[in-house]
C-alpha cells in the first residue's frame, strides 16, 4: 500500500507521495511513487502511482520509452496537445498494462495486478490540471467542488485535508497541510512510510517550483509531528465537557 496526494490550489499544484512497497510484515522496500517529465518553458507533467508495483513500474517504464522515442505514432508525453489528452494516454497504458498482466498470471476480473495513478501538470498557454486515473483507465479531473485527490492508504489522512484545505492558501501551508495529513496516515498504518516526496509545480513555471525528499529524522517534519499531537490533546481538553447527568447549555459554555 502507498499513500499519494495532489491538490491544486489557485498558485499551481502541490503533490506529495510516500516510498513505501510491502509484500508482508517482513518484507519492506523503499520504492518511488513520484515520476515528472518537463520541457523547459513549454510543459511539465508528474505522475504518482499506487497499486501493484510490477503493474505500477511497467507503466512508468512505457511513459520513459514514449518520452525518447522518435517515431511520432508512439502519442510521446512531450508532444500531446493538452494534459486532457495526456490522461486519455496514460490511462490507455494503464488499462492495457493491467489487462496483460492479469491474463499472463491466470488472473480473471478485478483485484490483483490492479494500480491507479494521480496525474498533474501544465502545457503552456493553459490551466494547471490534476486528473485521477482508475485501473481501468478512465478518469476524473480536478474542479473546485473536488479540488484534491488521494490514491492508496486515503482514509486517515482525508479528514485533515478537508477541514484545511483553502484554495487561495499559500504553497508553504499547503505543504504543512499535506505533512499533517501523512503524518495521521503513518501513525495509523504500517503500511505507508517515510521517506515521502513532495513536489510543488506553479503555475506558469513548467519546472519545479519547490522539490524535496522527506528523510527519516527530518527537523520540520519531526517538529510538525509532534506539534500537531500536543495541540489535538489541547483542542480535545478545551471541547465542552460530556455531562451523564444535565443537557449541553449552549449559553452556559466557556462560563
């Protein structure tokens, strides 16, 4: 399991993805969800990825080849004319990957071999975009009803997103949003972990606005931990106390 997030703010994109592949308690690796190809100036396009990692890595494998190759038939990342038809690609890939591994296993219909990717990025001349992409290759982009997406390890890490998120905040809280939103999915389950990735992609830029590895003993990432755990305990002690005995009065609160 992984745990992978992107939200798209009124600056740019911001995009986060933890490292951790596991096939059984004794049996971690540390393995990269977070794959970006850019033209400088002219496009920038990341993708993260969670699911079957021999599902997930065959396709990001493709997405390289399609990069270099030079024959124009091969639909490369570089020459797409927007990110809609970025995602139509991607998914393609998806879909067909998936397809041939479950049939070269023996396997028939849903559940293993499965994978779904998050896909953001800018072509000059429009919108920074942000799109889910489902195993079965079709696709959600972004709005402003559903300004972020989470593959993987999703459900402990929701709640703090949507409580924080503000589309007009800056990139530096939304990079704090997203290492308290990880940081709740790590302490809940094993299986998402550091080291995490963060990329944040302004608009217009086409290049990393801001690029970084989250290590094991990261000083801000430590400090935001262990913050983050006092003030739910003071949060949670400053609530209105739970009588057995008389209704809540409203006006008597903080009296």
């Amino acid at each position: 399991m992984t745990y992978c997030v992107g939200i798209a703010l009124e600056k740019g994109l911001v995009l986060m993805s933890d490292t951790r592949t596991n096939s059984g308690v004794d049996n971690i690796s540390v393995f990269r969800k977070m794959f970006t190809w850019s033209v400088p100036g002219e496009r920038i396009i990341t993708v993260m990825t969670a699911g079957n990692l021999a599902t997930t890595q065959a396709v990001i494998s493709k997405l390289e080849e399609r990069t270099k190759a030079p024959d124009e038939r091969t639909n490369s990342l570089m020459d797409l004319p927007t990110m809609f038809q970025v995602a139509i690609e991607t998914g393609k890939l998806l879909r067909e990957t998936v397809r041939h591994t479950q049939e070269t296993n023996g396997v028939r219909g849903k559940g293993r071999f499965t994978a779904s990717i998050i896909l953001a990025g800018q072509i000059k001349g429009m919108e920074p975009r942000l799109f889910m992409i489902y195993p079965e290759g079709n696709f959600i982009e972004a709005s402003q009803d559903t300004p972020f997406f989470q593959i993987g390890e999703t459900k402990y890490g929701r709640p703090i997103i949507l409580r924080g998120y503000d589309r007009d905040m800056s990139f530096e809280d939304a990079v704090k949003l997203l290492m308290v939103s990880f940081d709740s999915t790590l302490k809940a389950n094993l299986s998402v972990g550091l080291p995490l990735d963060l990329m944040v992609i302004g608009r217009d830029e086409f290049a990393p606005s801001h690029e970084r590895r989250i290590e094991h003993g990261d000083p801000y990432f430590d400090a935001i931990s262990r913050n983050w755990g006092e003030y739910l305990r003071t949060a949670f002690h400053s609530l209105p106390d739970y009588s057995f005995f008389q209704d809540y009065d409203p006006d008597s609160a903080g009296k």
